[in-house]
C-alpha cells in the first residue's frame, strides 16, 4: 500500500499478526482453499497452515466472531477444483452473518454483503454444502432457537455478484440448537437432510426439497446430555452401492454415536423380502425411518465410541479421498476425527476384520496448562489435524507416514485484548501485556537455508504466566541483561529478567553464533523459572540444581491438579509450540515493587535505563500520584502528585530531562526530572494544562527535540512544545479524526532530523502515519507556523485492527534508514508489526 504525503511517498506492508482463536465451539473452518479461518475477537482471522503465518484479518462485525465456516469447506475439495473464487461465512454475537470472497488468484478479499438479520441472537453454527461447482446451501443456527437455511449461487464470471436467497426459516422451541451438519441424500431424489442438535439432547432430522420447505422428519434420542456436533459423511459404498449415508454426532455425555442411513430399496430384494446377507450387531438396533419423498431411509445405531473421558466437542468425517486419477473419482474414507475437553484428538476406524470401530490414532497435550480442545479439523487431503484450545491456541500435527502424527508449528497470539506492546533494547523482539493474564515474545526466527525467502514472527517466549490481568509493561533500557516490569489488576509491579534458555533461544533465533553479550551469558546464573501454586510468583531455576530435576520427577508419575510440575527450561533450535512455550519459556521474577493503593495501569522506563514510572487506577488526587523506581536498587526514589484521576500513560522525553504524563482528568503535566552527580533524583512539576475536552489516552515526545502530541477522546491530536522559559505552547491541533484517539507513537526520520512520523492509533481499529516536518529558529523553537502536518498513509482496514488500537511503538535504532518498523496492539487480541518504507 503506497501513499504520496507531504513527506513523499510512504509504503506499508503486513510483517506479522499474531493473534488467539476465540474460545467458543464452531469458531474454525479449515476451507478446500487451504486456508484456516477463524475468530480473533471481533475480526475474522485466516491463517495458512504452510508458513504457520495470520496473513490477513477480516474487519467488519462489531460483535465477537463466534463461528466461521468456508464455501467450500476441505470436505467439498473435489467439488472445488475449478473455482477462482471462495467464500466464507462468518457469524458473530449480535446474529450478524457477514460473506466474504477471497479471490485464490491475486489472494485479495473482499466483503460481498452482510446477510439479512434473521437471528436475534448469537449465531452459534453455520454448516454448509456445495451442491454443484457455483452453488452451495448452508444453515445458520442461534441462541434465539431459530433456523434458518439458505441458497447461495456463486457467479459465473469473475465480474458477477453471488445470489442469495433464504429458503426457511423456523423456530425449533425452546431450547437452542448448537450443532448443525447438511447432506444430500443417496439416490436420484435430490432431497436434502438437515440434522441439528442442541439442549434438548436429541438429535433432529429435516427433510425437505433442493428449494421447498424443510419438514421435520424423525429424531434420534440416546445421548444423555447436549449435543456439540454433527457431521454427515458422503455417501459410503456398501456391497458395491453407495446407498448408505452415516451421520456421526458427539456429546458432552463424553460419547459418540455413529447412526447409518441406508436407503430401503436397497434392503430389500425383488420380492420385497429382506435380504440375509449381513447379519450384525447394527441390524438390530434399528431406529425410526426417515421419509424423504419417495424414499425412505431404515435409521440405526452403526456405532458407540467410548474413550473420551470428558465432553466431545466436535466430530468429523475425513474429507473425500481420490479412488482413481484418471477418471477424478472420490471416496469417503471410514475415518472420524474427535476433539474434546479432556485435551485429546482421536482418529476412530472400524477393524478390517470384525468392523468394529476402534481409536487407531490419540494426540494431545499432557501439560497442566492446556485445559482441552474447543474443535478438531482435518486438512483437506487428510494428512494432517487441527485443533483449537481453551488457551487460545492452536495444535497442528501431521501424519508423516505410518501413523506417526507429529506436532507442527501454527501461529499463536493473545486471546484477550492486547494491552501494552514495546520493542527489546536490541530491537530483535517484541514483548507484549494482555488480559488473558500473559505476556508474550514475539521475534522475526531466522533460518539459514532460506534467508533469501525473508523471516517469519514466532512466538519465542512467555515469560510471564499470571493470575491477574496485565494492564502495562515497559522494557528496561539499561546495560546489562534484558529485563521487563509488568502491572496487573494488583497493586505490585513485579520485575523479570531474562534466563540463560531465552538469551541462547534468541541467538538461534537471530542466528548470533557469538553473541555480543557473551559476558552476559556468563554472567546468568539462572537457567529458567517454575510457576507458583497460585500462578503469582515466577521462581527461578538455577543452572547448578539443574541435575536434581530427573530424580525428583521420578518419585510420582503422574501430575495431579494439586501439583505443579517443573519447568524444563529448554534451548529452541526451532520456534517452541504452545505446550513448550506454557510451561517451559517463563521468565523468573526478581523484585516486587509495592506502593501503589490501587491496580497498576501505566509503566514507562527513561532511556538511559535508570528510571522507572508507574501509575494506577485513580479517583482521587493522592492515589493518582506517579511513584518513581530506581532500576537495580528498586527504591521508590520519588512521588509525583499533579493529577486527580487515573494517569493513562507516561513518556520520558528522549534526553530524559522531562517526565509527560496524560490522564483522564484531561490534564496532561510535564515534570523535569534533573539528576545530580552522587545519583539522587531530584523532580518538579513543570507546568500543567487542560489540553482536551475529553479523556487524555495517549502521548508521544519528538525524539528529536522537546515537542510532544497527546491524543483524546475528542477525537483530536495537539502538538505542544516545551519552551525554553520552561513554559509549554500548544503548536497545532491536527484535523479532527474519525474516531477517538487511543495511542500514540513520534519517530524521528534519521536523514532529515527536521522532520517526523506520528502514528496514530484510534478506537475503531484504524491506522493513520502523519508527517511532520518543522523549521527551527535560532534559539531551537519551532514557531506555530514552522510545523507543517500531512496525512501520508491511512493504513488499509485488512491488515489494521478491527478494535480499538490500545499502543503503538516504533522500532529504535533502526539501521536502515528508509525502512521503519511500526508495532501495535488492540482490543481484537491482536498484535501486528509493519514495514513502513519513507
């Protein structure tokens, strides 16, 4: 994306987006396009499986996604081969259901249209089916216990516009269905079957026309408590007829139901007696017939699947295997997929011999922290499977021949709102705060072999794995090791320094063979940390008590839910996967900082590396005060009072002779911050201004000078410059933005030292870059009429959030002076990095 602004032309490009899947049931689809879709809060977030890479997020609904499933789906691949253009639905909390088009050509998407507002409530499933190569029907259910179903004739040509039209719609009572699966039946009636289930513990069958109305047929009862999935397979070829249709349906009574539909005709010999051939256990727990038309179909029982020891989430059919090459004919292969809350998959098989169906494959994670799996998918061609957990992340193993199901990398992020985001002192990662009560390291993984195809982000690190949410970070700037500060939702800002495991993980990641900190790693005499039986504290594990680990773990087997195993601090050759990086990638923590009266909110460090500022959530003048940190003694050195609310965020200017701070009171002060030769700190309030008519979110110094911006409610950005007379002067007030003004970020351009770029980050998700360029006067001040502001880029809504912008930060000490990279952070749980070329 190029824009020509005042500062010439501007270009930005996606580098990463990491971001954790939604926690809700039929959040994933894994499409015939190869692409993964899900939800990430209230955007639409799709994935490739190949590069383990967010390549793009859906802005469009203003509530959470709670389900996504593509036209076609994998299962649909063979009837998929000739299609330039795929689609995919997506349904949120507020009933909206919104269809996209990602045309696999160019891989632009784009929105088609939201659909008509039929559900009241919540979508909780979408399922559909292609009926031909540009046609497809698709069921949507709700909280509000309606059903609707509909038709969907994708154009022909390229340029044409899909057709939709709504085909029913009714009410199914008055407990909701949460699980739907569509299906065609065998033989040459063209009717159509819908299964749904839900509260009620049974499960119901539809049965109507390609284009009437849908009539409900029979219902299934056994399982004992609510139905969580269902899934139709293609037709299965019995005794060289493919007559028989199964639907496989899972529970939270911890089972699974495998029920066969056979088409009676086919029962039955020319004389209309029933034939012999196959006597089994199925043909005598028969269920009720279903009348579709002219045909009927003899339900039964085919199967009950017992191994889960928790509820099944979800159940599915292998998609279509080819039979034959040259004629591109497709079989249904006997084999389902289960994924469920006891934190396994299970791939079920009947035995050659006896046709029993048993578990052939179990995959998993045994860690404590992973407390089950939401969904399971299979790839389109079958080889490998997907799950998405209660931690927001996602499992991927593939089958690299014999079974053998190995684990591989997927893309992982926050699964709460994303809160505080800073770049290392080296600039080689990225650390970020969230609710979800983590914070996280994400860094470009450099690969020898393919250098020439660029680097890939990965999450590298979780260093902090808390009980509270965390509101604020800010990353130590001094000499010596890499260290952090974090606030919670409690009153003590704790400090964390890197372990020997992360600073040999980021040498291979950053392939530093010798690392310049190699008295550093001499020095580090912890190897990594354990979690506390609370998830408060973080202890450390020294490199000496290393050894005594195996002989402790020996003594009991298995962990129980009142122990908390050991961490394994490890060295990554390859970026860790989500139960490595819950367990064994935690940083040990040093100080606790106690003061403040109230939840900690903002957090800063100066840039020499010797202060650190923190604020809390305020309502009075006193508990609003700023208290100052002495890094490496960790005193409280000083207690800033000029606020009478909640100060929202703090910046030191880039010489560190000033202190900015914002706060809700709109206020925002300056205080100048002198240090005297024996290292005491001494501290006045510079001045203090009501600068906006709203809350004050956000402010950023000019490195270059002693200007700064703050961003407001008001949906306006000032430029203020601190005099020499230590007075302040209000410089510019910038056009009046779409939204509110949530973040801020001032990047000095290094070849021309009288110009800048200022990010701003607003409520709706939106990204906007300005250039500002100023002429100085002799004494250095910049006069009202020598700053001159240009929008030059407005960020594309695809590669920007799709809530609000919580911080943004540019990458210091950039070597390449063209080429900037920008951070950010938002309420949609996502965190992404730009390339911004000037």
């Amino acid at each position: 994306m190029k824009m020509r602004g005042g500062g010439g032309e501007v270009e930005v490009k996606r580098v990463f987006i990491g971001a954790g899947c939604n926690r809700i049931v039929n959040n994933v689809s894994w499409g015939a396009s190869g692409f993964v879709s899900f939800g990430a809060h209230n955007a639409v977030a799709i994935f490739c499986p190949k590069s383990a890479q967010i390549v793009t997020t859906l802005p469009g609904h203003k509530a959470v996604v709670n389900c996504t499933h593509w036209l076609p789906t994998s299962k649909f691949l063979f009837k998929a081969k000739q299609l330039e253009k795929h689609y995919l639905l997506s349904g949120d909390a507020d009933g909206a259901i919104i269809l996209w088009e990602l045309s696999l050509v160019d891989g632009k998407w784009r929105q088609v249209f939201q659909l008509p507002l039929l559900h009241k409530k919540g979508v909780t499933c979408i399922s559909g089916m292609m009926v031909s190569q540009t046609e497809a029907m698709f069921a949507s259910t709700s909280s509000d216990c309606t059903v609707c179903v509909w038709e969907l004739v994708f154009p022909v040509t390229g340029s044409g516009d899909c057709k939709l039209s709504c085909l029913d719609s009714f009410s199914i009572g008055s407990k909701s269905m949460v699980a739907l699966s569509l299906a065609e039946l065998p033989g040459d009636s063209g009717n159509i079957v819908l299964a749904m289930g839900g509260l009620d513990n049974k499960v119901h069958l539809y049965c109507g026309g390609r284009t009437g109305k849908l009539v409900h047929a029979c219902e299934l009862k056994g399982h004992t408590d609510w139905i969580r999935s269902l899934d139709f397979s293609l037709p299965i070829n019995v005794n060289g007829e493919a007559n028989n249709i199964f639907l496989v349906s899972s529970s939270q009574d911890k089972g699974i139901r495998i029920w066969k539909m056979a088409l009676r005709s086919s029962m039955l010999n020319g004389n209309g007696i029933c034939k012999k051939g196959e006597i089994s256990l199925s043909s005598y727990i028969e269920g009720p017939v279903l009348l579709a038309g002219s045909s009927s179909f003899q339900i039964s029982l085919e199967s009950l699947l017992i191994g889960h020891e928790d509820w099944v989430y979800s159940v599915m059919w292998q998609p279509p295997l080819v039979s034959s090459l040259e004629g591109g004919t497709y079989y249904q292969p006997q084999s389902i997929l289960s994924a469920s809350m006891d934190k396994t998959m299970m791939i079920w098989q009947p035995e050659k011999t006896s046709g029993v169906w048993m578990n052939v494959v179990t995959v998993g994670e045994l860690s404590h922290c992973a407390l089950g799996f939401y969904g399971g998918h299979w790839s389109p061609n079958g080889d490998s499977i997907l799950a998405h957990g209660y931690g927001g992340s996602f499992h991927l193993w593939k089958n690299v021949g014999n079974d053998n199901w190995l684990p591989q990398k997927v893309p992982s992020g926050h699964f709460a709102p994303v809160t505080d985001i800073s770049w290392a002192r080296s600039g080689d990662y990225i650390i970020s705060a969230s609710h979800d009560q983590t914070t996280r390291i994400f860094a470009p993984w450099k690969v020898e072999a393919s250098l020439q195809h660029g680097e890939f982000w990965h999450e590298i690190s979780r260093p902090q794995v808390h009980g509270h949410d965390i509101n604020c970070m800010a990353v130590i700037h001094g000499k010596g090791n890499h260290r952090f500060v974090s606030g919670a939702d409690e009153k003590v800002v704790r400090v964390f320094e890197a372990p020997l495991s992360f600073l040999k993980t980021l040498n291979n990641a950053t392939l530093q063979k010798s690392c310049s900190s190699d008295d550093i790693l001499g020095n580090v005499q912890i190897l990594g940390a354990n979690m506390s039986a609370l998830g408060l504290s973080q202890k450390p594990i020294y490199v000496q008590a290393v050894h005594e680990i195996p002989e402790r773990r020996g003594i009991d087997g298995i962990d129980t839910l009142e122990t908390i195993p050991d961490a394994v601090p490890t060295v990554f050759t390859e970026p860790p996967i989500e139960d490595q990086l819950a367990w064994h990638t935690l940083w040990p923590e040093s100080h606790k900082l106690y003061g403040h009266g109230n939840e900690l909110f903002s957090l800063c460090c100066d840039h020499r590396g010797e202060l650190v500022a923190s604020s809390c959530k305020a309502q009075s003048a006193a508990v609003a005060e700023v208290w100052l940190w002495q890094v490496g003694s960790w005193k409280a050195v000083g207690r800033l009072q000029s606020h009478s609310l909640t100060v929202t965020q703090m910046e030191f200017s880039y010489d560190d002779n000033f202190l900015l701070t914002v706060s809700r009171d709109r206020q925002f002060s300056v205080f100048s911050i002198t240090r005297t030769g024996s290292g005491e700190i001494s501290y006045s309030l510079l001045g203090r201004q009501e600068g906006h008519k709203r809350i004050i979110w956000s402010c950023s110094w000019n490195p270059h000078g002693h200007e700064f911006a703050t961003g407001s409610r008001d949906k306006t950005v000032k430029i203020w410059a601190v005099e020499k007379d230590s007075s302040i002067r209000q410089l510019m007030t910038l056009p009046q933005f779409m939204s509110s003004v949530t973040a801020l970020s001032w990047v000095g351009l290094h070849h021309q030292r009288d110009q800048g770029l200022l990010a701003v980050g607003m409520e709706n998700g939106q990204i906007e870059l300005w250039n500002l360029s100023y002429n100085r006067a002799d004494d250095g001040c910049i006069a009202a009429s020598g700053l001159v502001a240009a929008l030059v880029v407005r960020i594309d809504p695809f590669i920007c959030h799709a809530a609000a912008v919580n911080c943004l930060a540019w990458k210091k000490n950039q070597e390449d002076h063209t080429s900037l990279q920008l951070a950010s952070c938002g309420a949609d749980n996502c965190v992404r990095v730009f390339d911004v070329t000037v």
